[in-house]
C-alpha cells in the first residue's frame, strides 16, 4: 500500500524523490518523508498528511544531496504519527524505507532489545533498519548485511536501504511486494511503480521474488534469492507523463470516468487486431489451455470482484460453463478441491493485489496450472505469474475508486466468455459477428451514458445529506449494484448496501424509510418487470425511488420515483453501459459532501498487504 522511490546520481536527487513521492501518493497518504545521505551525515525529514507538506519541510532545510529515499505511508502497524512515518533510522547511520508487512517482528522486537536496540516507533519497520545495522556491526556490506537480514524475515516487503558508510550505494529487496528498478545514464532509481521515474527514465527492471539489489550511479547488480548474481529482463515502460497528469479535470477519478470510451475502444480494438474470439488473444498456447475447460474458477478483491460476479452470468450463459467467484482472501484460507481442467482466472487493475497473488499460488499449488491473468499494468506480479494473460487498455488509473479498470475488465472477461464459447462449439459465426458489433458499438453507447452527468448530479444533490443508501439490481446488473454501493461508500463516506432485487422482502425492506434512498438498476430486459414489482414494494413503504433505465423501457418517473434513461438498451453488454452513471453518482455525491475524492480516508489504490 505504501510507496518508495530511491535514487543515487550525479546530481540532486531531493525533487526527484519529491516528485515520485507525489505520482506514488494514491498509494498511501498518511505521511510522507525522505531521508538522504550528505556529508557523511543521514538526514531526515517526514511529516504527516500529504507529501506537500513535507516538501515543504524539506525546502525549509534545504535539503540537497545525490542519493536518498522516500516513502509515502498506508499506516498499519503504528498509528499515524512523524515517528512511526518513514524513513526510520537505526543508530544515525542508516535509513530504510519499506512496503508491506512482517509478520515476525515481535520476536525479532525482542532480539533486538537484547542486543541493546531502543524503538522509537510502533512500526514493524524499525525491527529491519535495526537488522540490517546489526548485520553490518558484524563487519558484512551493506548489501550483504540486507540479504542476511531478508532470510530472517516473515511477511512480505519491498525495501529500499541507505548508508552514510557507503554513499555511493543503495540497496533493495523484494519479496511479495512490487518493486523496480529505473536505469539512467550515470543515474540509477528504485521505486514501486514506474510512474515515480518515469520522468527520468523509462527503462526498468522487474525485480522478481527473493531479489535483492545493489544500485550505484554507474550500474545495478541483481541477485536472486540464493544471493547469486542473475540477469533480469530490462524493459520499456509505454507509461507516458500525460497519462499521469490531471490535465483540465478537477480530479483523476473524474478524468478517468471520462476516459472509459477511449480505454474499452482501445481494449476492444486489441480485440479486433487479434481477429475476434481467438484463443491466440490470451496467449501463445492459450488454444490448448483453454480447449478442455472443464469449470472457471475467478479471484479477485474489490471492485475486480464485482466485475467476477458479472462476468459469472457470462460465462455459464455463453461459454456453458460452471464458474464460480470468490472473493481471493476469502479462497486461500478454505480447503480448495483442485480440478487440473479447471481454469483460474485472476482479475486486478494493478497485477499486485497480495490477497489474489496469494490465492494464485494456492490455487497453483493444488495442482491447477491453467492460470490466466486480466490485469491493466504489464509485467506486475500477477501476468507473470500465470500461463495466460489478457492486458486491459485501460492506460494509468490514479483515482482510489476504480472506474475505468472496471469497464474495461468486463470487456476483457466477455471475450474471455466468447473465446470459451466458440472453443466449445457454443458460438457459431453468425453469434460471433454479433458479438463483435456488440463491442464496436460500446464505446459510443458509454459516452451516451457519460452525457446523463448533468442530470445524475442532480439526483447527488439529493444523496449528500442521507447517511444511508441502498442499491438494487436483478441478474447481470445485480453486480453493477454492488459496484454503486462500493463507490458510493469508498469516496462519499455514506453507508450503502448492494442487494439483488427479489432479496428485498428477506431483510432489507426492514430499513427503507424516507431517509433511505434506494437506487435501482433496470436495464429493458427480461428481468424489467420483476424489478418494477420490487420497485412498488419500496414504493408501498414510503422509500424514495432512483431509477437507472433505458430509454426503450416502459417505465415512468411518478411520486417518489425519478427516473435517468440511458439512450437504448445494448442487450449482453448493458451491464458495462449501467456502471458509468452509478459511478457519476458516487462521483458527484462526494462532490456535494466535500469529500476528498481520489484519496479517500483509510483507502490505497494498491493493496499490498493482507
């Protein structure tokens, strides 16, 4: 959930540490700090809250030296507080900076008192600064003393490690945690993501599991996690500093909720550069992985998970095939029948979620080696750790609350259904054709639904002041409720529950009110006149209405029921169109409360800790 950013150059390295700190804050933003070595001195500056209020600490000490870390923090051991925010630093010497959690630092806590170390945090980083210098008492380098100091750990981390011993060096490790590396001419970085470097450089390293690092402004030095020497894959980031910017919108998820025609024409169209429904789309030997499918087996948290539940309905509807989805934290801790003909599907906007990675490698580990990834960043953890892969196009999300990573995985997971489809003889051309036109058209049908925005926050007028809210939805759209209340939760703060429409009179009747506004996702299909009877339910008992429908439905607003029509029903794909304006309705709902909408309370964009 944190974020690092290290640098060693030839020049001053304090605004590039500031500048990545400020692209990695949707990470975490509890607190902030840098620490850099300069004149055989470690010097030091954090404060909580946001990074701009420890850049400007920074630039009161004028701050100047050619190598240093950062860290923007996710607080979970220790509250948020200057002395539990990073960097931490053991005996004046050293300075780390780290992401995750170990799960043994208690007992290491102890060790280390015995040996006459005093804490000044609650964090279970302390315990790794205080290591690593222990190791280094011992007389062993400062890579040396990290790699010694990694075996004794439990948990999963990236770390970034200074010495004012050794100012022409900075060291790195990476287990379960994303960590890379930038590579400069006469210039060196480590970070979490590229965005943090990537106006310095766009040539990276994966640093893999077990990994450490050795960083000097004239090259790197990779070790794996026997501690030999190996050579890792360099690779060019397409990341470009547009993406990053917020260009005229007044936040990211605004931004992003407006980019979501370009990002699904862009993942439709590797679609269609692919030649449709192909099982070569997913992978070089996707054709026989995926041609004696037996079941699907879907993982995912969060928002990914809601897009698992619609992609559910898709996949027994087109593809004829079981599928069940759970929640990945949930499924690494229960005992998992392996089926070697099942597939697993992975699905996250960042390819790091540690909650997924763990319940692949369980799944993985119960014999189940028909793996595929849908994911929105190349080269994170999760595609590289499965058989076959899907890239969403979705370009940089930087908004907590993901919008356009969530259309655009639903794409990807009804050509997922297709594919499965067509292999199973279950898709003949003519469906395939359809489909296809289906997708051509999506993109324009979700600008349609961008262009309800000014009545949408009208109704948000309406939902600042309630405390409560309920989301309903049948079928397909069932998960497009879920998804409402997470993002109406996630940035306004209002408490709201996603419900399938028939569940009404099995609990939740019982807190509709006229305090209580209830959403309702209707789309002009099959399901429509079975929500109109759950919709008079409420209506009976005085609930306020809010109907998402379409145009072609035979529906109309009356007392207590208003009423937004998207300009047609786009049959299968609708659940993808509906999103759009439950996500305006978050959106400007927050707005209305005064919120801060891209960096929520007590939210990260990447979980990376369980």
């Amino acid at each position: 959930m944190c974020g690092i950013v290290g640098a060693i150059a030839q020049r001053d390295v304090v605004p590039l540490l500031v500048d990545g700190l400020k692209r990695l804050e949707y990470r975490g933003y509890d607190s902030a700090g840098i620490a850099v070595v300069v004149a055989d001195s470690v010097r030091r500056v954090r404060r909580t809250g946001r990074v701009a209020e420890m850049e400007a600490a920074a630039l009161a000490e004028g701050l100047s030296a050619n190598l240093g870390i950062g860290h923007t923090r996710w607080a979970t051991h220790g509250g948020v507080t200057e002395s539990n925010a990073h960097p931490h630093i053991s005996d004046g010497e050293l300075a780390l900076v780290h992401n995750g959690i170990i799960e043994n630092h208690e007992a290491q806590r102890e060790r280390l008192r015995a040996f006459g170390y005093t804490f000044e945090s609650q964090t279970d980083t302390e315990v790794v600064a205080h290591l690593i210098h222990h190791h280094r008492k011992q007389g062993l380098s400062l890579l040396a003393a990290l790699q010694a100091t990694v075996k004794e750990l439990h948990g999963a981390y990236a770390l970034a490690v200074i010495d004012k011993r050794d100012p022409g060096i900075l060291v790195t490790a990476r287990m379960g945690c994303p960590l890379l590396v930038g590579l400069g001419e006469g210039e060196n970085f480590v970070a979490s993501d590229v965005s943090a470097i990537v106006s310095a450089t766009r040539r990276v390293i994966f640093l893999e599991e077990g990994d450490t690092a050795e960083l000097t402004c004239d090259g790197v030095r990779v070790f794996d996690a026997s501690d030999a020497p190996v050579v890792r894959d360099v690779h060019v980031s397409e990341v470009s500093l547009a993406s990053l910017e917020l260009g005229p919108y007044r936040h990211f998820m605004q931004k992003e909720i407006h980019e979501q025609p370009r990002a699904i024409a862009d993942t439709v169209e590797g679609i269609l550069d692919a030649g449709g429904f192909d099982a070569a789309l997913f992978g070089k030997d996707a054709g026989a992985v995926l041609g004696d499918v037996e079941s699907v087996q879907i993982l995912a948290c969060g928002t990914s998970y809601y897009a698992g539940l619609t992609a559910r309905y898709w996949i027994e509807a087109i593809a004829g095939l079981p599928c069940a989805v759970d929640i990945a934290s949930e499924y690494r801790y229960r005992s998992v029948v392996g089926n070697p003909k099942q597939l697993v599907v992975t699905i996250s906007q960042s390819g790091e979620t540690l909650d997924t990675m763990e319940a692949l490698k369980y799944a993985k580990a119960q014999g189940q080696d028909k793996t595929l990834s849908i994911c929105n960043v190349p080269e994170s953890a999760l595609p590289r750790a499965s058989k076959l892969v899907l890239h969403t196009r979705a370009g940089a999300e930087i908004g907590v609350a993901s919008t356009k990573a969530f259309t655009t995985q639903l794409v990807a997971l009804f050509t997922l259904a297709v594919t499965l489809g067509k292999l199973r003889g279950r898709v003949d051309a003519v469906q395939q054709t359809d489909f296809l036109e289906a997708l051509r058209h999506l993109p324009g049908s979700v600008q349609h639904a961008l262009n309800l925005e000014p009545q949408v926050a009208a109704w948000a007028e309406k939902f600042a002041p309630r405390q409560h809210a309920l989301f309903l939805g049948r079928g397909t759209h069932y998960p497009i409720a879920l998804e409402g209340a997470l993002k109406l939760k996630e940035i306004s703060y209002i408490h709201a529950e996603g419900y399938p429409a028939g569940e009404l009179k099995h609990g939740p009747l019982a807190l509709v009110d006229t305090q209580m506004p209830v959403v309702v996702i209707a789309p002009n299909d099959v399901l429509l006149e079975k929500v109109k009877s759950n919709i008079q339910e409420v209506r009976a008992r005085g609930g306020e209405m809010f109907v998402f429908t379409d145009a072609d439905s035979s529906f109309s607003a009356s007392e207590g029921v208003h009423v937004i029509r998207t300009p047609r029903h786009v049959g299968i794909l609708s659940p993808i169109v509906h999103a759009i304006p439950v996500q305006l309705l978050a959106y400007h709902t927050a707005l209305a409360r005064g919120t801060d909408v891209d960096k929520p309370r007590n939210l990260a964009k990447s979980v990376t800790v369980e």
